[in-house]
C-alpha cells in the first residue's frame, strides 16, 4: 500500500488486511478508507507529513503484530486508536517523533490528542 496515493476506494469494503498497512511518505490527510476494517496484521505509519488524525482507525479492535506511527508533523489526534486499546492490545507500541505521541495507557484515559 505504501506506494498507493489517494483516493484508496478499493479499502472501503475490506474488514481484514491480514498482512497489514504500510503508509510511507504519502499525502494521506486522513485514513477514512479505512474505516471498515477491524483486523489488521500490521499498521505501519511513516513520514505522512498531512495526516492529521486517526479517525478511519476507529473500527480497529485487533492488530495481531505491531503499531508503528513515526515522523508525522502534524498528527495530534491518535483517538482512531481507542477501540483498540480498549481490547488490550498487547503488540509492539511504537509511537514517536510525531507532533503528540501519546501512550497506550494515555489514549485509554482519553489523553488522545493536543
């Protein structure tokens, strides 16, 4: 996925992305196509300097590896991560370098965003 540019309409009907989502050094805004899907192997976020939240993440309750969101200049909404977090995903966490990097245990209180 990581080389597709938006629109991505051929996600909207997909539930589960077994081996994951890769964005690398896109002009992504938003993750809205996204918004159906629950399962993911993976969900790797890279360098998508417009993304500004993780709203299409909502529906997300499982990720079976890890969650890698690094180097956004303007992500300060990780709230799309909640449902998750609420199933106790127990994957690699790794959030850093962006704008707001927020804890697992930070977007569960709520302390989602800037």
């Amino acid at each position: 996925f990581s080389s597709l540019k938006p629109p991505l309409i051929f996600v909207l009907n997909l539930s589960s992305i077994n081996g994951g989502v890769n964005f690398y050094d896109t002009k992504l805004t938003n993750l809205d196509a996204l918004i159906n899907v629950t399962t993911l192997g993976n969900l790797e976020l890279n360098r998508n300097n417009q993304l500004i939240n993780l709203d299409g993440l909502n529906s997300i309750a499982e990720v079976n590896g890890r969650v890698r969101i690094v180097y956004h200049e303007q992500l300060a909404d990780f709230c799309g991560l909640k449902t998750l977090m609420d199933t106790d995903f127990f994957g690699e966490y790794l959030v850093n370098s962006n704008i707001f990097n927020p804890t697992k245990e930070e977007i569960l209180i709520g302390n989602c965003k800037l």
